[in-house]
C-alpha cells in the first residue's frame, strides 16, 4: 500500500524557493486549533501537542480503511487584534494564533470527527477538543522560503513585501508559516520555514 506525502506530492505548496513567487492554491482541508499567546507559553504547547495527537487518530483511522499517509508538517497563522500594530513590537503575549495540519482530500468531516472523538478520549487533559477540521481558502499567495531562525524573519518579510509592492499587489489575508523543520528539535540556524501571504489586487 502506497503512503501519501503531501509535503513530496505538492510541489507547489511545499515548495518554496529564497526568492518571492507568485502561487494559487485551491480550498483545502486542515486541522486547526486557534489561541492567543506567546510561542513558548504552555497553552500554544498543549496546542501543538492536541493537533498532533488528532492527526495521528485521523491517521490511523485512514489507514485501517487502506488510506495511509504521513502526518503533514505543523502550521501557523498569526496576527494581532490591532491589525494597524507591528506585531513584531507588540509583546508576544498578545499575539494570536491558528495551528493548521492540513489533510488529504479523502479526509472527510465524518473521517475527522470520529478521529477526533478518539483523540479527545486518548488524552482528555490537553485541548483536543478546541480541535476542528475545516476548509482554508487562500487562493492567490506570495510565498518565500526563510532560512534560520525566527528573530530573522523581518529580513525576508522585507524582501516579499516589496516583491508584493512591484507587483502591484496587497495583502489580503493573515501572516501564514509552514514548518518544515520541527522547531522544536532544530537548531535555530538550521530552521526552513515557508513564509506566505493571501494577495490581491
């Protein structure tokens, strides 16, 4: 039985190069779970910790039906209530925050829900159930591959806001991050994330 890789199967969505490109993405499915507060706080760990044990129910179920696939790498949404702040000069308590997992398109609301109703039953004391399963719509996006750690960003969000600019283009939805290493085992230097942004005209 072939096991799915979304991350070596979407080129595109995974693809990212060190320099700004435009792309188009259609609706797709996610696990998702939305909070508010700093990256190393305990909730946005229990966050992470809920999410993936959800995937793996909703795993295990697909395989039992002959449909295995791999886990699909960890993702954030972030912005600030004021979207007229820098959220990089406001404290990092108030940043909010959706994790996404996306899934594969034979994942079905049903699939999900009984996956998750196993997860919340396998570990009750972390907040599966502020877990849902729904539909991302993106659409047209810039994106860009940033290489190191996080603090570095700002320098690549510079060089795809002015590739944005001379597009002729704005931001049209929340700051997006694809990890496609585990940031919680990598050297920080040695962190690849995907950076991208909803635009329109």
């Amino acid at each position: 039985m072939d096991k799915l890789d979304l991350t070596k199967s979407d080129k595109i969505y995974y693809g990212a190069r060190k320099k700004p490109e435009l792309i188009t993405l259609p609706d797709l499915p996610y696990l998702q779970i939305t909070g508010f507060g700093a990256p190393e706080s305990e909730s946005f760990k229990a966050a992470i910790e809920a999410m993936y044990t959800a995937a793996y129910s909703i795993k295990a179920l697909c395989k039992q039906a002959g449909q295995d696939f791999t886990v699909a790498k960890l993702e954030g949404q972030w912005w600030v209530e004021d979207m007229s702040l820098d959220p990089l000069e406001t404290p990092r308590e108030l940043w909010q925050w959706t994790l996404l997992i996306r899934q594969p398109d034979y994942v079905t609301e049903a699939i999900a829900a009984e996956g998750l109703r196993i997860a919340v039953n396998k570990k009750p004391l972390i907040p599966v159930s502020s877990v849902s399963f729904g539909t991302l719509s993106e659409g047209t996006c810039v994106q860009m591959l940033h290489v190191g750690p996080f603090s570095t960003e700002p320098e690549t969000l510079a060089i795809m806001y002015a590739y944005i600019e001379q597009q002729g283009l704005a931001i049209s939805g929340k700051h997006h991050e694809i990890y496609l290493s585990d940031f919680r085992k990598t050297a920080a230097e040695s962190l690849r994330t995907i950076l991208r942004y909803p635009v329109a005209k």
